[in-house]
C-alpha cells in the first residue's frame, strides 16, 4: 500500500520584509510545537516578486488564463456540499468561525492606505504588474500533485489570483490567508476576483483566513463577508507582521492539518455526497428533536426541567407516529449528512420559528433560540457561522416585517416578535425573506420563486379585502387579519427589493396604509 504524498508548501509574501526566508523557521518552530513534523521535509517554495512590485518591468507576460472548468448544476451542488462539510470539520479542530464586524474608520483608511504603497498600487491597478507577478508564481509550482498555498497580507490577494489559474494537474490540499486585506471592496475595482469565488473552486479543499484583532491591514475582521464560504478565525491581539500569524498554534495547526494531515481520529471527511435516504417529514422531525434538545440546554433551571419533560412527549409522540427508529437526544446526526448549506435553509429557518413542544408551551428567551440555532446548525455538520447567518437573517427579516413596538420606538431595534405572536401568513413571509437574505449573505443563489410567491399572494389578500371591505364593519376581525397580512407581505416585498433581491417596477404603488 503506497503512501500519500506529501503536498508542496508554498508561500507567498505581502510588501514588507517577509519575502526573505525568516517565515520557515518560525513555521517550523510552530508545526513542531503543535505536535506536527517540522519543514525537513517537506518541499516548501516561496516566490520572491518584490521586484516586480516594486519597479517597472520589461517583462510583457500577459495575465495567465484562468483554468478553472465550468460544473454543472449537479457538480456544483457536490463540490459546495464538500468544501461546506471540509470547513465544518476544521472549525471542529481550530475553533469557532468568526467574521468580526464592519469598523468604519479601517473600512475608508485601509484601501486607501494599501493605494499609496506602491508596491499594492501597482499589483491592484496595473494589469502588466499583476500578470509579471502570477506568471513569476506559476513559474516556482509544481507541474501536478497538491500543494497548500499560505500567503500573507498582499500574498492573500496574489494567491486568490492564483488560485483560478493554476495548472490542471494542481489540487490545493488548503488555503491559509493571513492579515488579509481582501475584505475591502475597493481593493477588488478591476479585477474578476469576486465574481470567480464566488463558489469554491473545484481544485480546492478549503480556505482559512486568519485575521488580528490588532491588525489594521485586515480592517479588524475577516474576508468571509467578500468570500462567504471561507472560515474566518481571529487572533485577538495579533498585529500585522508574519511572524505573529505563522507562530501561533491556530495557523500551525491548520498548516500542519493540509500537510500531514488531522491529528484528530473523529474527522473524517466524505469524498462524494451521499444519496439522500430520509423524506421531508422525518428530516423536520429529527430536526425539531434536536433543536429542542439544544434549547433545553440554554433555558434558565427554572424552566428547563418542565421543558424537557414536555420534549420527552413530543419525541414519544413523534416516534409513534412517524416511525421514527432513531431516538437518541439529539438523534444521531449521521442522519443528516446530506444537508447541505441550500438544502438545509429553510428546514432550519422552520425550526427555529417553531414551538418544538407544541402543544406545551413554556417561554422561551431569544437568547436561547439563537444559540439553540447555532448549535444545531453545527450539529448537522455545517460551520457554526452559517448558524449565525441564518439568526442575522431571521432577525432582519422579523424586524423588517412584524416590528414590535419597541422597534418603533427606538432608533435602534430591540429583538424580533415571538413566533407564537405571529399570523401565519406573516410567519410565512418571514421565513422566506430570511431565507432570501441568507442566501445573499451566504453567496447562494437565489430562488426567483420567492419574490414571484410573495407578489401574488399579496394581490390575492388585496383581491379579498376589497371584496369584503364594502359591506363589513372597518373594524371586523376578517378585514383586520387582512390588513395586518398585507402590511406583513408589502414589507416582504420591500425588504426583498432594498436588498436587491426582486424587480421593483411598481414600489411606490405599495402603501402600507
């Protein structure tokens, strides 16, 4: 039985002094202090190109063709349901997913800043620059096999370039990007970068980004608002320079997980996406269980026990009537290893504007329902930060659609309605404009069927309320139930349509009198 090759290292870079070869000894040191082997051998190759950035060049390459094949619908599906579940497993080992939020100081000052170096002016604006540097790249790769690419600073924008050109025969065993500017849209103006990630691509195993808490170059958060199905790790008080990323355990880990492989004996990570085997039922069911289970876990004591007394109801009575043959708490999510971040969107949004108890009822804080939210999300084998999308999303679209008083009141919303307060046709509208924003947020595509659904069901309640409207009293509780689903679905619609996910021809034609 042969053994597996060992992928090539390769570094790149940003514009400071780091292109000398001072990053291998302190990689090396790292590797060996996480458990891994050292760099002795292992193949590790880091272009020097601060030339080339720096001056110009006579060099007249032109910009290397991406190479990168189209998929089909099917094979997308796969490949993102590959990389989601690879990501899934290496926050498992690394940590939580954490993307930061946007500062708006760094968000004006950095791309700018970036400008005025020249060596990033020139790389970012001049065609000749960026194609000299990727061809001098190339030129250091090997001609098949994998490799892992690390890279840092402007090295994380040479190596997203990189990453659609390489050679057909190059697989990336991982990507691991360090003080990365590459959040900042204005760094993108030009280029196809964007626009070519935003799916994984098909010779890549995954992407870690990993951001300093005191680092300015990164903005203070990660790049996975650019690049949704990246993992953004934080190091809390890292600066800029390489030294203070490539020595810590997080990136040693992740280096020496694409090189050596996992040091953990519970990852193992599928190949090909299985087959499903569980029907829309079952899925709500084994859904419902769990996220009650992961409820019951953040309830205050003093509701816990009568809680979980009546989950222990509800998964007898779901058992009995379904069938169900796998009753573990929470059951066995082996079950659900075929959800994938599109497939699993609007069974999680169910559940989590569900009473997992129903017909009990015991209250419930949001607090819990948002961290009940992030642990199943996890539990089915998907990162803890698509969880958090998924809360982001619920959240803006409840606000947005069914605004308590509060968030009248005060300029800054408070928390959304309970969804046990909530007409069902509001319910409705909010599950599917969450959906909507989390596949926006998510880098999804978007299902056109939302917009179309929530147009015509909003002429069909103003159909009904002009037909009832002339012989009832205002104030009948038919004509009200309508006139708070319309307002419910002409917020729908707005909200789609600010976020640029529907045509708005006819916007102001809709009130919400």
């Amino acid at each position: 039985m042969g053994t597996l090759m060992t992928p090539t290292l390769i570094y790149l870079h940003g514009i400071g002094t780091d292109h000398d070869d001072a990053w291998r000894d302190v990689l090396a040191h790292a590797l060996r202090a996480a458990g891994y082997p050292g760099l002795d051998d292992v193949d590790a190759r880091a272009p020097k190109y601060p030339n080339t950035l720096r001056y110009p060049s006579d060099e007249n390459h032109p910009l290397p063709p991406q190479t990168v094949r189209r998929l089909t619908t099917s094979q997308r599906d796969e490949l993102r349901w590959r990389v989601e579940r690879a990501t899934a497993e290496l926050e498992h080992e690394l940590g939580a997913h954490s993307a930061g939020r946007l500062t708006p100081l760094a968000a004006e000052t950095v791309p700018a800043a970036m400008r005025a170096l020249p060596q990033a002016r020139r790389y970012l604006e001049n065609d000749a620059t960026r194609a000299n540097t990727l061809h001098r790249v190339l030129a250091t790769l090997p001609e098949s096999g994998p490799i892992v690419l690390v890279a840092h600073s402007l090295g994380s924008i040479v190596a997203a370039d990189l990453l659609t050109r390489l050679p057909a025969g190059v697989t990336v065993a991982g990507m691991i990007t360090l003080g990365s500017p590459a959040g900042h849209l204005a760094l993108h103006r030009g280029s196809d970068r964007l626009e070519v990630l935003r799916d994984p691509p098909e010779n890549l195993a995954w992407w870690l980004n990993v951001w300093g808490g005191a680092d300015p170059v990164t903005g203070l958060r990660g790049i996975s608002h650019r690049f949704p199905w990246v993992l953004d790790i934080a190091l809390p008080a890292a600066r800029h320079p390489m030294e203070n990323y490539l020595g810590s355990p997080v990136v040693a880990t992740a280096i020496g997980r694409a090189l050596f492989g996992s040091r953990s004996r519970e990852i193992a990570t599928a190949q090909r996406l299985p087959e499903p085997w569980i029907d829309d039922v079952e899925l709500h069911a084994y859904l419902l269980l769990a996220y009650g289970h992961f409820l019951a876990e953040h309830l205050p004591h003093d509701r816990r026990a009568r809680f979980r007394a009546a989950l222990d109801v509800t998964r007898a009575d779901l058992t009995d009537r379904l069938d169900l043959t796998e009753t573990g708490e929470p059951p066995d999510p082996a079950r659900l290893r075929t959800l994938s971040k599109s497939t699993a969107l609007m069974p999680l949004l169910a559940v989590a504007t569900t009473n997992p108890i129903a017909p009990y009822h015991v209250d419930l804080t949001t607090a819990a329902r948002r961290q009940a939210l992030y642990d199943v999300a996890v539990w089915v084998g998907l990162y803890s930060g698509y969880g958090r999308s998924l809360q982001r999303a619920l959240t803006q679209a409840s606000m947005a659609i069914s605004p308590t008083w509060a968030d009248r009141a005060w300029l800054r919303p408070r928390r959304p309605r309970s969804p046990s307060q909530l007409d069902p046709v509001e319910l409705t509208a909010i599950r599917l404009v969450a959906a909507e924003l989390a596949r926006q947020q998510e880098g999804l595509d978007s299902d056109p069927e939302v917009y179309l659904t929530l147009t015509r069901v909003e002429s069909e309640v103003r159909r009904d309320h002009a037909r009832l409207a002339p012989f009832s009293d205002p104030r009948a509780p038919a004509l009200r139930t309508l006139n708070r689903q319309r307002l419910a679905l002409t917020r729908a619609i707005r909200t789609l349509e600010k976020s640029g996910l529907g045509a708005a021809p006819d916007a102001e034609g809709r009130d919400e009198d």
